[in-house]
C-alpha cells in the first residue's frame, strides 16, 4: 500500500467515528429536546387560535358597538403577555426548525459528496472505503424529531402554519353560525 492509501484510510475511519458520534448527538438531542418542542408546538398552536378567535370576537362586537370591550376574562395586560408568548415561542420554533433543517441538508450534502468520491475514485481499496463511508453516512444521517411524532425541518413549518389556518378559517365559520 502507498503511504497516501494509508492516511486517506485513517481518515475515512476517522470520519466513521465522527458520523457514529454526530448520530448519537443527534439522538441525545431527539431525547432531551424532542417533547420540548413538540408540546411547545402544540401550546402555541392553541394560543395562536384563542388570539385568532379573540380578535375575530372583538371585531364582530364592533360591527354592533362602537367600543372595542375585551372579553370579562381577558385584560389588555393579559393580551399583551399572550401575545408575547407567541410571539417568542413562534421565534423559538421557527429557529429551531431552521437549525434542524440545515443541519440535516449538511448531512445529505455530506453523503452526496461521498457517493461522488466514490465514484470518481479509481483506486479499488479507497472506492470500497468511500462507498462504506458514504452508505454509513446516508443511513444515520442527522433527523431530528419532536418526540417521534413528526420530523423537524422545513416541512414541518409549511404544515405547522397551514394547518393553524385552515383550524382558524374551521373555528371562525363555526362562531358565525
């Protein structure tokens, strides 16, 4: 074997042990975090409904009053510290999810780039290396959960924001009727 073969060897075994490790960090984070942000995603998701369901309240009270009254169990301090609530709850989600997500297309960008030295390489004993490293690194490539029920990354932030409308558009077309 050349001297060259060698290290590129120790290194490819080198960046095993760091995927196995970066896995498990992933899994730790899953553990510790993952019912965090879910029943974060799920508190806020109602608050979001009650401040959506609130202020359609007080616009249909001004179509028959010409003063803006709050409903007898909410006070404007109360409003205002909901709403912050949301607010930095909604900045919690969205930076999560935005750091889950690039964390995640780092990792298939990873295997991509594996696949394609494995592909180009043309010595045998490296190619064979670079395509265990690359099926190890497509297998345990970093997903990040809420506690199992969905994954985080862009998708959920599309889901999470379409299904709030579509249950404020449900819930205001029921407080009509």
């Amino acid at each position: 074997m050349i001297e060259d073969e060698k290290t590129t060897i120790k290194e490819i075994k080198l960046l095993k042990a760091l995927l196995k490790k970066c896995y498990f960090m992933v899994e730790t984070f899953n553990d510790i975090f993952g019912w965090m942000v879910f029943w974060m995603s799920v508190a806020t998701s109602f608050t979001l409904l009650n401040c959506l369901l609130w202020l359609f309240e007080i616009n249909t009270n001004d179509q028959s009053t010409t003063s803006m009254a709050l409903p007898p169990s909410l006070e404007a301090d109360d409003l205002v510290c909901v709403l912050f609530f949301v607010f930095v709850y909604l900045a919690f989600i969205i930076t999560i999810t935005q750091s889950c997500d690039a964390t995640e297309k780092e990792g298939e960008r990873f295997t991509n780039l594996c696949f394609t030295t494995y592909i180009n390489e043309t010595n045998k004993n490296l190619k064979k290396q670079y395509k265990n490293l690359a099926v190890i690194s497509q297998k345990i490539g970093p997903k990040f959960s809420a506690a199992g029920f969905f994954t985080i990354n862009q998708m959920f932030l599309s889901t999470f924001f379409s299904t709030l409308t579509s249950y404020a558009i449900v819930c205001i077309q029921f407080s009509t009727l």
